[in-house]
C-alpha cells in the first residue's frame, strides 16, 4: 500500500511532523466543537456494566497511580476547558466537566484514526507500530475518562440531591404561607 519513498530518515522526518500535525490538528477541531455536540447521556458514554461504575480500569490498569502523570491537552489550546482537575463543585461546572470528558474522549478516539495513514509513505512493520503508538497513545486518556465520569456522576447526583434538600424547607415554606394567605 506504500506509494511514497522516502529515505529511512525523510520517512522518520514525515512521521514526526505528520503525528504532531495530526495530534494538534484534531485537538484544535475537537476544542472548537460545540459543546452541546456531546451528550453524556448517549451509549456511547455511558458506562458499561463490563467496566463496574469505572472500577475495571483500576483493578486492570491502576489509573490512581498514573493518570495525575499524563499531561492535559486543554494547555494547548485557547480557551479550552480544563478537566484534569476538578477545582469547584459548583453543579453547573461539575456537569461542564462530564460533557468536557466526552469531548476529550470523543477527540482521542479520532485522533486513532490517521494512523492508518502512515501506510502510504512506511514499511508495513513501520506502519503497524504507527498504528500502535496511535492506540497507545490515546487508549490512555481514553480510559482515563472512562475510570473518572462514572465518579463524577456520582459527585453530580450528590450535588443535586444536597440542592434539592436545601430548597425543600423553602419550598415547603412557600406553600404554608401561600396556603396561609388564601384564606385570609
């Protein structure tokens, strides 16, 4: 399928520039999709009963103990969200964040893609490393997103149920005294 022939160095020189072209090409795409474009309610994000609420990555990969090591692409990119970390529990942020996750999934899972395009100018043995660095590269952040949004599910549902406490007495209060006003 090789129909381009460059030296062994002109090659290794076009797979350099072309990895970081297609790395920070499709990080910027990503950064600029819309966010309404990723629903963490769609299958595809929702966590599988095979991955117990995120827990398989742990017990398979241990994610705790590597995942604070991998770098965020959001540097890169102005104006792009962060969510390495999670610094307000603020309800609308937490579920920003779980959309962010899906974008930042959805972009790594794309960003696989083009390594099948390193057969037109690599050895088929180059080519198929190309394609494992590929999957390397970004199965990682991929899990990493799976192991943490069941969590920050979780964290979202306790948000939302200690704001529906809290309005609770004032909501009730509201109809003891709309009711107590009608009668007079």
């Amino acid at each position: 399928m090789r129909i381009i022939f460059l030296s062994d160095i002109g090659t290794a020189i076009l797979d350099v520039f072309a990895w970081v072209c297609f790395h920070l090409g499709i990080g910027y795409w990503c950064s600029r999709l819309p966010i309404s474009n990723f629903d963490p309610q769609e299958s595809k994000y929702q966590t599988k009963s095979w991955e117990k609420d995120g827990e398989i990555y742990e017990k398979i990969f241990h994610v705790r103990a590597w995942k604070k090591l991998i770098p965020s692409g959001a540097r890169v990119y102005a104006g792009a969200f962060e969510i390495k970390n999670l610094p307000s529990y603020n309800f609308d942020y937490v579920e920003r964040w779980l959309k962010e996750s899906c974008r930042a999934e959805y972009c790594h899972w794309v960003m696989m893609l083009p390594g099948l395009l390193f057969f037109f100018w690599n050895s088929v043995e180059v080519a198929w490393w190309m394609v494992a660095y590929a999957v390397a590269n970004n199965l990682v952040p991929i899990i990493m997103q799976r192991y943490n949004r069941p969590r920050v599910r979780r964290l979202l549902a306790q948000i939302e149920k200690k704001s529906h406490r809290r309005m609770e007495p004032v909501i009730k209060l509201d109809k003891q005294e709309a009711f107590a006003h009608s009668y007079q």
